[in-house]
C-alpha cells in the first residue's frame, strides 16, 4: 500500500501537532506544511517527522 501516516511537527514549539497521509512513491521527501500551532497560537511551518 504506498499511502503511508506522516507525523507533522510544529518547527517553533517542537510539538507533534498534527497527522496526515502521504503517497510515498509520489512524495519521497519529507512534507512541509503551513498549519495552525494551538500552542503557539498562529500559524506556524509544521514538518514531518521521522517516526
């Protein structure tokens, strides 16, 4: 199955914030994403990360 789960961490506060599903043959790097930080209170860069 090539969907796979991606972890998204905010780049400020360090938290794991939010979970999504990725292609993996399509996107073979890591996504990046602009989300909304309920701990920082805006809109921050969320990454994902290794699990």
């Amino acid at each position: 199955m090539p969907r796979e789960l991606a972890i998204m961490e905010c780049t400020e506060c360090k938290r794991q914030n939010y979970l999504t599903t990725r292609n993996r043959k399509t996107t073979t790097s890591r996504l990046e994403m602009k989300k909304y930080c309920p701990h920082e209170r805006k809109r921050t860069l969320h990454r994902e990360t290794k699990k």
